[in-house]
C-alpha cells in the first residue's frame, strides 16, 4: 500500500467536462432507478454514514440519502465550489447531508470515517492516479466498511450502425482524450484490481449496460450525449477540424445518429465492491 497523496497539481480547470454548465448536466442525467439500483447492489443501508466522491450536483447525494434513512448521514465531496453552491442550493438545508470541498488526491483525515464510500462516473478521469486514490480512500473506511466503485468501458465506442467518418472520429476523439488529458476509456475493466491490489477483501463485480439507447430517445440522453461531444469537439479540435465535411457536418452527423430511432448504442458499466479487514 502507497502513501497518502499530500499534494496534487490537478485542479478544477483540469476536469475534461469543466464547464459553467456542468452542474446542470450532471443533475440532468442522473437516472434517479438506475442510481438506486446499483446503490442496493453496493449494499446502501437505512443508519450508515456514506461518503459520496466527486458529488458534482448533488442530486445523486441526495438520492443516496434517501436510501441510508433513518438515520443515516452522508458527506458529499468536490473540488469545484461552483458545483458544491449548486449542490447546497437544491440539495443541502437537511439533517444528516453535507457538502464539502475535497480533493481526492490529497489527505482526507478530517472528513472521518465511513460505512461506506461511493465512486461513481470518477477514475476514468483520474488514469494516472486512479489506484492511488483508492487507497486514500481505504484511509476513510470504518473497519468492514465498504468501497463501491462504479465506472464505465469502452467509453462511447459501442454503437451501431454508425457511418464509417462518424466511426473513425469518434475512435479518434476517445483515443486522444485517452492519451492526452488523463482520461481512460478502460477504466471498467481496472476497478477489479485496484480493490485487489489495494488489500479489500470480499471482492464482488457486477457488469450491466449504461446509455442503452435504442429507439426514441429521451430529452435528457440528447442533452447528456450533446454536451460530451460539443465538449470533447473543443478538447480535441484538430481531429474535428479533419472531419470531412468539417465541425459543422460532424455536429450533424451526431445530431442525425443520435436521433435515429434505428441506432444502437450502450457503454458496458463495471460496478466493483469490496471490504476493509474489521
């Protein structure tokens, strides 16, 4: 087991989907049926004390709230203060839910400790210091409490029947974000050792599909799937800027696939739990 992180040059402005509507976005896709179940299979129970890692909006700290009543409490942690007001704003005013800032790089001492520790949607941007992260985080956990690790593979490379520019961009676009900004595309597949290498015991993966998207698509996967791509567009402009046709046909032709009744499209969703020796 590595040391505690102390110090980290990773920063707000380093967050790949920073944006002033950021927090919006987040608390526009969160699927309240989909959050819970996994939350369930984490073993979320009535009385325990949760921490929530990078809780963006705030929405899904309150839904993970809901779940551990009565008597439970929880502390949801960010490193954007925007995102935290936003968070305290429509979620915050409550007995037992707080919201602090945290940077999960660095020492967490003061936070306490946890029954259980929730990580959802945060390692694939954190390729390099992912492992590391974990184990700052084993530090924070009760003895036999819980770390629940929830991420996606293969990120936004499954779908059919994609046109073949559309295809070879947005393998381009992945693969640069991949190798250029610390995000990783195949963290799903590394939860799994991460809680082995980092000593948990009790290990239990699960495996399912997020944005599975076929026929009509709602609202709030069009907004969701509109803002990555405007957003990876900006980060990864050269390779849109080659697109043939231009920015301009690549928009429309993401715009033309994702409301096409016909697509198929999903992410394989990798959700890992494991214990602390009590």
């Amino acid at each position: 087991m590595q040391d505690a992180p102390t110090k980290s040059s990773r920063v707000a402005n380093d967050y790949l989907m920073e944006s002033e509507e950021e927090a919006v976005r987040l608390d526009i896709k969160t699927d309240p049926d989909a959050l819970r179940r996994q939350a369930l299979w984490c073993g979320l129970k009535p009385g325990m004390r949760v921490l929530d890692c990078c809780c963006g909006s705030g929405k899904t700290t309150s839904l993970l709230y809901d779940l551990i009543q009565p008597g439970g409490s929880i502390v949801g942690i960010d490193f954007s203060e925007q995102r935290l007001s936003y968070a305290q704003e429509h979620y915050g005013g409550r007995k037992g839910i707080e919201f602090r800032p945290q940077n999960l790089c660095e020492t967490m001492d003061d936070l306490g400790k946890f029954d259980l520790i929730w990580v959802r949607f945060v390692l694939e941007y954190f390729k390099k210091e992912a492992s590391d992260i974990v184990g700052n985080l084993k530090r924070c956990l009760k003895p036999g409490g819980t770390l629940c690790l929830i991420d996606l593979d293969y990120n936004c490379l499954t779908h059919y029947d994609v046109p073949a520019p559309l295809a070879a961009t947005l393998s381009a676009i992945m693969d640069s974000l991949d190798k250029q900004n610390n995000f990783d595309i195949f963290i799903g597949r590394k939860l799994y050792s991460f809680l082995y290498d980092n000593g948990f015991q009790n290990i239990e993966v699960e495996l399912m599909a997020h944005n599975l998207l076929y026929g009509s698509i709602r609202d709030r996967d069009k907004y969701n799937w509109t803002k990555k791509m405007e957003m990876a567009a900006k980060i990864s402009k050269a390779v849109i800027d080659g697109y043939p046709g231009g920015p301009q046909q690549f928009y429309s032709d993401v715009d033309r696939f994702i409301g096409d009744p016909r697509r198929f499209s999903y992410t394989p969703l990798l959700l890992c739990k494991g214990s602390v020796p009590e």
